[in-house]
C-alpha cells in the first residue's frame, strides 16, 4: 500500500528469498510475487537450511542448503518477470570464485528445470 500511495514511476520492490524465508514467507513466494508485481525489480536468490532461525544458515551458497530455492524461481515465472535475478552471498567460508561458480552452475540447473 505504501509504494502504490507514493505513485512513482521510480520505486521499486526486490524480492528478497532470505528475508522472506526468515519472515516465515517460504510458502508464499507465489502470493508475494503476484502482489509486488507492477513493483517487482532485483529478486535475490541463495541457498538455505529450513531449519534456520538466523542469517547463518538462512544465507548460504545455492547449492548448499536442504530448502527448494528454485521456489522464487518459479514465483518469478508466474509473475512473468524476465528481469535479472541477483545471488545473494554474506559470510562466505570458502574462497569466492569457487562459491560463484559452484552457486551459478546450480542457477542454471534450476533454469533449465523450469523450461
């Protein structure tokens, strides 16, 4: 309701996978998505444990984790949305080239699964 009061052609919403995870919104990314729809810019993705309570298990790389991420993948193709999708990475324990390629390869087998 806020961004629709504001009425401008310049704000946006980034659908964050950590953030709704840790607020309890796992089960509802299609819902969300279709509500920020006209919004939606920058939905970030990351690899998660379900039982996280915090950012440590809630933000790991993509292939890592026991949580369906391609999940807001799947919200993001309902919604339509054609836009980049950004990989989220915070306290990385190993080297950040390997996490990159190792997080972009799994992206791109859960691409290929939704076509």
């Amino acid at each position: 309701p806020y961004v629709e009061a504001v009425e401008s052609d310049n704000l946006f919403i980034s659908l964050h996978l950590s953030h709704e995870f840790m607020a309890g919104n796992r089960d509802r990314l299609d819902e969300i998505a279709a509500k920020i729809k006209p919004w939606l810019r920058l939905p970030t993705i990351n690899g998660a444990y379900t039982d996280a309570e915090n950012f440590d298990r809630g933000i790991v790389p993509l292939n890592e984790g026991d949580y369906d991420a391609s999940k807001l993948l799947k919200a993001l193709k309902s919604v339509d949305y054609k836009g980049p999708v950004v990989l989220h990475t915070w306290n990385l324990h190993r080297a950040a080239a390997d996490h990159h390629h190792t997080s972009f390869k799994k992206f791109q087998e859960m691409v290929n699964e939704l076509d």
